[in-house]
C-alpha cells in the first residue's frame, strides 16, 4: 500500500519520535541507577572521611576495644558496635565504682587478650582487697565456628540451626562475679550477653542475661531494694518482664542436688529477640546500667559491720554451693569451656579464692544462718507486681 507523500513524512517522524523517547528513558534509567550508586558511594566515601576526623576516647574504658576502632567507627549503626561499646562502659563504670569503696586504693589488673579463632576480652580482677576478696568482670567479643556440641545445645531451645555442622557465629557479653571480705555484704553476679549464628545463609540473633544476688545473711531491706531496682529497670520497657524474669531466675539458679536456691535470686533471661532488634538492645542496656545502684549501696552500709569467726565459716559454706551451682549447673560456663579456644582463666574467675565444704553440716533451727536457708528453700517475691 502507497501512502502520499505527506502522510509517509507524517509517519517517519512519529518513529522517530518514539524511538528517540525509548531510547532517552533507557538513557534516563540508566542515568538514576547511575546516580543512585554514586550517591551509596557518595553517603560512605563521607561516613569514611567523618570517621577518620574522630577518635574513640579509650579512656572510657578498661582497656582498648577487641575490634579495631575505625571499624566500630564506620559501623556505629550495627548491633554488633553498639553491644561492644555498650558492654565496655558498663565494665569500666563497674569496675570504677567498686575501686571507689576499695580503703588502700586497690586497683583491678586489666587483663587484654585475643583469641587465635577470633576475638577476645578484657578480664579485668581485683584479688585480696579489704573490701572485696575477689572481683572479677570481664567482657568478651568472639567470633569462630560453634562446634556441633553447641548447635545441638541451642537446638534444644527452638533455635533454627543446621544440625550436625559447624556454624559461623559472633557474640558479646559482659560478666562480672563479686565476692566481698565481709560476710554480711552479699555476692553479686551479672551476665547480660548479644549472640548472632549464620545457618542456611540466614542470621538469628538474640539477647541473653541477668542480675542476682547471693547474700550470706538475709536482711530484707536490702532484697527489697535489690529486687525494686530490678524491677524498674524491666518496668521501664515492659511491666511483664519482672515477673517473668524473675521467676525464670529462681527456676534457672537453683542447686537441684541440695534442693535450695543459690541465692535470692534477680533476674534472667534468655533468647530475647522481640519487639525488634533496638527495643530489645535498649531493655539490655538498661538492666546492665540498673547493676551499680541495685548492689553499691549495699556493698556501703554493710561493708563494716561486725563479724567473727562464725561468720566466716559460714561465708564459706555458702561459697562452696556457689561453686558447685558454676561448675554442675550454669550453662555459660559450659558453654565456655566447650568452645574452641576458650580461656579457661577468664571463664573461671566467677569462682571465690576460698570455699568449704563440711561433712552433713546442719544449722540451727531460728538462728540467722536458719532463717536465710528457709529463703533458699523457698523462694519468695520480694516487691509487689500489681
């Protein structure tokens, strides 16, 4: 079919129209993703060049950080930075508080360390001061390969993990074990931990942690004051962690053997992974930073009393069901001492320099000793969850 003159012009131009709009929305699209690259480089060229104007100030902490500092600066916004910064605060603020109650200005040996799979801690202990017999807090950021012992542990609690295999993981934590000289100032133990494990190319992540008190003599005032502190802490994020928490805690530190308690318990918990992964960090944080004002003002009031020798023995006898809870019982430490690598030096010092053990020991009925045992026997709420 011929078409006139004019409408064959009239036709070429309108191919040629549509040709040129194709081609300049390829041109166009090609110049967005174009843009869209140099503004990703752009953003990070700029998050590098901010990085190197600052400097972390290592005289927040014990010691410098296991990872290396430019890396946490140009990754502020990962899990894993602000758990590493967050858990060397809470050592050096912890650590700094109890020096403070320290007379002869006992100091903690900083002990940095690296581990051959990846990572490290910082073991920070305090031995032999007239306060405190043996402090020990310590934090740990690791990477490695979860050895199939481990997976299957996890496995167990619902985890999601490749079975039989090696699995690539990260964790930080923070623990600390406090043993003061004077019977009548209670031990303190915390635990509050981020752990990441990569299985069929899919992250899980999780938080884990807690807060106890193991005194040798009951004085209800101070559980009160322990617990309430808790309990604000959890309140803050959610009315219903404290119950849960707490119950869990009374369940978890229990010596099955000796049907008693290991202490009057606090808080724990695991597997934490709702509401989100920042509301979540945020409710740790602030059970971390609840430690200092839950036990200093014990550690104050108590830290001279009276005591003799009675006391003392009885300090010890406690001591030794403390040992026998960490090396029976806890799961952190048998975590730790099945990982490849582990640092036995630092996942022990949760144990006190002096225990004792008595054969078929009793105590008598009323006494003081007698009234803490029935505690442990039956554990109690110490504050109102209504």
């Amino acid at each position: 079919m011929s078409f006139p003159k004019g409408i064959r012009r009239a036709l070429a131009s309108l191919a040629s129209y549509q040709l040129t709009r194709r081609t300049s929305r390829r041109h166009m699209q090609y110049l967005m993703i174009g843009i869209g690259f140099a503004t990703t480089a752009s953003v990070s060229f700029v998050q590098m060049e901010a990085a190197k104007k600052r400097k972390l100030n290592i005289s927040l902490y014990m010691a410098e950080p296991i990872t290396d500092a430019n890396t946490l600066l140009n990754n502020e916004e990962d899990m894993r930075t602000k758990m590493e910064l967050m858990i060397m605060k809470v050592q050096a603020e912890f650590c700094q508080a109890l020096e403070a109650e320290e007379y002869a200005g006992q100091k903690f040996k900083v002990d940095r360390w690296l581990r051959t799979e990846g990572g490290g801690g910082i073991t920070c202990v305090l031995q032999d001061g007239e306060v405190f017999e043996k402090a020990g807090v310590n934090i740990s950021v690791v990477t490695g390969m979860l050895p199939p012992g481990a997976v299957q542990q996890m496995r167990t609690r619902g985890k999601k993990l490749a079975e039989g295999k090696k699995l690539p993981f990260f964790a930080a934590g923070i623990s600390a074990v406090i043993h003061p000289r004077n019977p009548h100032v209670p031990t303190i133990h915390f635990n509050y931990r981020y752990f990441e494990v990569e299985s069929d190319g899919e992250k899980q992540w999780w938080f884990g942690g807690g807060t106890d008190l193991t005194p040798y003599y009951l004085n209800e005032e101070d559980a009160i004051h322990f617990h309430k502190t808790l309990k604000d802490a959890c309140d803050e994020h959610d009315i219903g962690y404290y119950p849960r928490f707490k119950k869990w805690c009374d369940d978890y530190f229990r010596i099955t053997h000796r049907k008693e308690s290991r202490g009057i318990g606090g808080i724990f918990f695991d597997d934490i992974d709702t509401p989100s992964q920042e509301e979540a960090f945020k409710f740790v944080t602030s059970c971390a930073k609840s430690v200092i004002p839950s036990y200093l003002p014990l550690v104050r009031q108590h830290k001279n009393d009276d005591y003799g020798d009675n006391e003392r023995q009885w300090q010890l006898l406690r001591r030794g069901r403390y040992v026998e809870f960490n090396l029976i019982y806890d799961r952190g430490t048998k975590f730790g001492l099945y990982t490849p690598g582990a640092r036995y030096e630092s996942i022990l010092m949760s144990l006190p320099l002096n225990a004792r053990w008595e054969y078929m020991h009793t105590v008598r009925p009323n006494s003081k000793e007698g009234k803490l045992l029935e505690v442990l026997q039956n554990p109690k709420d110490w504050v109102s969850t209504a």
